[in-house]
C-alpha cells in the first residue's frame, strides 16, 4: 500500500466486503504503539437513531398556539 498526499489509503476491496464497508460506513481507527487497526463499529447509534427519526410521521411541526390551548384545557379539568 502506498499513502497519497493528503494521508489517504485504500482499503482493498476484498478486505471491504469482508467486513461488509461501503462508502459512508463508519469505522475506528485505533493505536496500539507503531500498530495501527482499523475496525467496523459493532453498531452506528447516531445512523440508527437518524433512519428512526426519518420514518417518524407523527412528529410534525405544530402551531404553538394549538399547544397553548391543549395545556388550558388540561390544567381546567
């Protein structure tokens, strides 16, 4: 392997699909001395929680007005 100008490497593409990485995966880069390791997270929290929070439909923009009059009539009964 042979690093570019700008720090980059490729990783072959056999190691990829065995690891199952595509472009925009996330992965972690780790030190261990003059070792480097790179690894697939077991799980992108952020990505999850982002694909959930697209598939929401309930979770829309109300008139803040609407909101006041629900509290009043909460706090009346």
């Amino acid at each position: 392997m042979k690093v570019g100008p700008k720090g980059q490497v490729v990783i072959p593409h056999t190691m990829r699909k065995a690891l199952k990485i595509n472009p925009g995966s996330k992965i972690i880069f780790k030190m261990d001395g003059e070792k480097l390791t790179i690894e697939k997270p077991d799980f992108d929290a952020v990505g999850i929680f982002s694909k959930i929070s697209k598939q929401i439909t309930y979770n829309k923009r109300i008139d803040p007005h609407t909101y006041e009059e629900q509290i009043e009539q909460r706090t009346q009964k």
